[in-house]
C-alpha cells in the first residue's frame, strides 16, 4: 500500500511517498481502509521534531474509512462498516489500524466520508476545551486566538452554542470574514492591534476564559486579557512552544492555567463513549458548520504541511487517499 513517511526530522519537504506493507490487524483494532485523513498542526510537530518521533516515521491523527477487518475481542463493528477514528500517527496511508476504543461508525448519507474526518479530531479538542478544560456558560466572554484556524472556527461555534460572547483574532481581514461567520461576536487583528488593549475596549473587565493554541507570541497577551479569576488554556504551538512560566504572574488575578492535551481527556472508555457521541451528534444534528479548506491528493501531503504552517488556510485541510 501507499504512505507518506520521513526517514529524517525536517522541514516539509522530508515527506515521501513510499510502498510499505499493509498492517495486520491485532486483538482490539479494526483495520481501516482510509478515503480521508485530516491535516492537524501536530503532524507537523512531529514532522520538524518539536515532539519526539521514531525513524523512519509515518504521520497522522485521524481518518475515515471502511472497516477491512476486525480484530479479535472488538465488539459493535463490522467489514464495511463506515468508520472515523483517531490514530496514532499512521493515517497518512491507505490503510491503518485504528484502536477499536477511538473509532465510532458514521451513517454516510447523514455525516459524509469527508466532513467525519474534517470534523473528528479538532472537533472533540474544541468539544473538551469547552466543556472540561473551562466549561463555558452562557453570557461568559471567550477570547479566541486564531478564530479562523481548524479548531479555532469550531472553539468560536461551540463557545456561542453554550451562550457566550467571543472574540475572536486573527491575521487578516479574509480570516476576520470566516471567524464572523463562525460566530464570533468580535474580532481583533493580531496581528496590528495589541490583543489585551483590544479586549478592554470590548469588555473592559477581560474575559472569563482564553483559549490559545498559538503559543509562544500569544501567551503573554493571552494572560493579560483575562478577568480576575480567569482560565488560561494554552493547548498548541502554532507559533513556537511557550517558554517557561513565571508562576507568580498568575497571582495578580487569580488566574488558572492549563495546558491539555485531547488524549488526556479520552482516557477512561466513559470519557471516550460521551465525546465521540457528544461530537457526532453535533455533526448529525447540522449543529456544526464544517468548512474544508482544501482537499490535497495523499501524495501531496507536503504541499499541505506547507500551507497550513504559512499561515493560508482556513478551517481544515484534507488528503484524499485513492
Ligand atoms: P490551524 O488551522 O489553527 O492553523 C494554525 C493557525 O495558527 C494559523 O492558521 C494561524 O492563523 C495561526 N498562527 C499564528 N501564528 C502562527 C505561526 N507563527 N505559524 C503558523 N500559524 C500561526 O491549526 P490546527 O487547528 O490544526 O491547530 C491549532 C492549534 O491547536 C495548534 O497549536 C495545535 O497544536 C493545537 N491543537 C492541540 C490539541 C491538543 O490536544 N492540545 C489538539 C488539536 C490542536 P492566523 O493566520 O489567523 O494567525
């Protein structure tokens, strides 16, 4: 079968079309016939090694297929059952195995193939972060940075479902147009306006909650945003990890800072039944707009690493896998 690996950490051009042999399936997976993976800005951490990988390496989080073959002891899935699943770097490829735990079936004509995919992972972070990192209320004010990314447009949809104010920043007007239309009641150019004046003019107390997956050019602003009693979420790096911080900044206001991961909120089998669920009946119920921004050819997945880490995209980035 075809697979995009790396025999080295590296810049985008590292990734390669290779032939490799197709996986056996073991006790508890489900071997899955990808038709899409999803694009995540973790793919590219791994790829430049900002987190550790083994070589060779192949990549990916997530995908949405048909099930192949079941593993023994797995229960509830059948060979051609339409399926999305969280993976564990191996979904740039035409088949993976997928944990039976992280798969849940989809009925295609209601949920598609490919806006399962675009959905999946970024959809259940936004859908933890919301709910579990700091459960928004209604009327709470809610900052998010880059507001027109992939789990950005769903952090502003899902803080306005659960009834909060957001502001939303982002690099530039076309990108303001998407995160309005995702929702946001505000918006700031981060990259011309000072974030924290910004939010003092919208909300001159600041906000009850940031959630900011750039990183390192955005924390500092983050934390001066927010409200006494704030929540800080710092869960990406988009622009480079968050250097250490000083704790006693956070003793001003009696803020609260986290930095989750989506794997920490997926460990126990309930946790995993209720955001799975949680999610696709989100998506069933049209409760979610899912925007594709681009769908690459799998043998193009370097040209999508390309593009997401210059900054051009929008919502979610696909590769259709033939
Ligand atoms: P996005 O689609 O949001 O793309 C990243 C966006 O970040 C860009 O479009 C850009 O928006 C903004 N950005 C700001 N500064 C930079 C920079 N220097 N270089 C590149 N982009 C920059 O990606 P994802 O939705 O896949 O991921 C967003 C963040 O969420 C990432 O940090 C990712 O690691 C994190 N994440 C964390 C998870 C977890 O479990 N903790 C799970 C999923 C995602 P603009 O042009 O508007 O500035």
């Amino acid at each position: 079968m075809q697979a995009i690996q790396f025999e080295q950490i590296g810049g985008p051009e590292v990734l390669k079309v290779v032939e490799v042999a197709k996986p056996a399936v073991g006790p508890g997976q489900l071997l899955v016939r990808n038709r899409f993976a999803g694009v995540n800005f973790i793919d590219t951490y791994f790829r430049s090694g900002v987190y550790p990988v083994t070589l060779p390496s192949s990549l990916g989080q997530e995908a949405s297929g048909e099930v192949v073959e079941v593993g023994a002891g797995v229960e509830g899935f059948t060979a051609g059952d339409a399926v999305v699943y969280l993976g564990s770097s191996n979904t740039y490829a035409q088949y993976s195995l997928a944990d039976a735990t992280k798969a849940i079936k989809i009925n295609t004509s209601v949920i598609p193939l490919d806006i399962a995919a675009a959905a999946f992972l970024q959809g259940l972070t936004a859908l933890s972060l919301v709910t579990r990192s700091y459960a928004v209320k209604q009327g709470d004010w809610v900052l998010v940075q880059a507001g027109a990314g992939g789990t950005g447009r769903l952090l502003v949809q899902l803080a306005k479902h659960y009834g909060a104010n957001v502001i939303a920043t982002v690099s530039n007007e076309e990108k303001a147009a998407v995160a309005r239309k995702a929702g946001a009641d505000h918006i700031i150019l981060y990259t011309q306006e000072s974030v924290p004046e910004s939010v003092k003019k919208i909300v001159e107390e600041g906000v009850h909650v940031v959630y900011d997956g750039v990183g390192q050019s955005t924390f500092d602003g983050s934390i001066q945003s927010l409200r006494r009693l704030g929540s800080m979420v710092s869960f990406g790096n988009a622009s480079g990890t968050v250097p250490p911080v000083k704790l006693f900044d956070l003793t001003p206001k009696n803020l609260t800072l986290l930095r989750p991961s989506l794997y920490g909120y997926l460990v126990t089998e309930e946790e995993r039944h209720r955001h799975l669920n949680e999610l696709v009946e989100l998506l069933a119920a049209k409760k979610l707009d899912i925007q594709v921004f681009k769908t690459y050819d799998l043998a193009d997945a370097a040209q999508a690493h390309i593009d997401l880490q210059g900054r051009k995209t929008t919502g979610k980035l696909l590769l259709r896998i033939d």
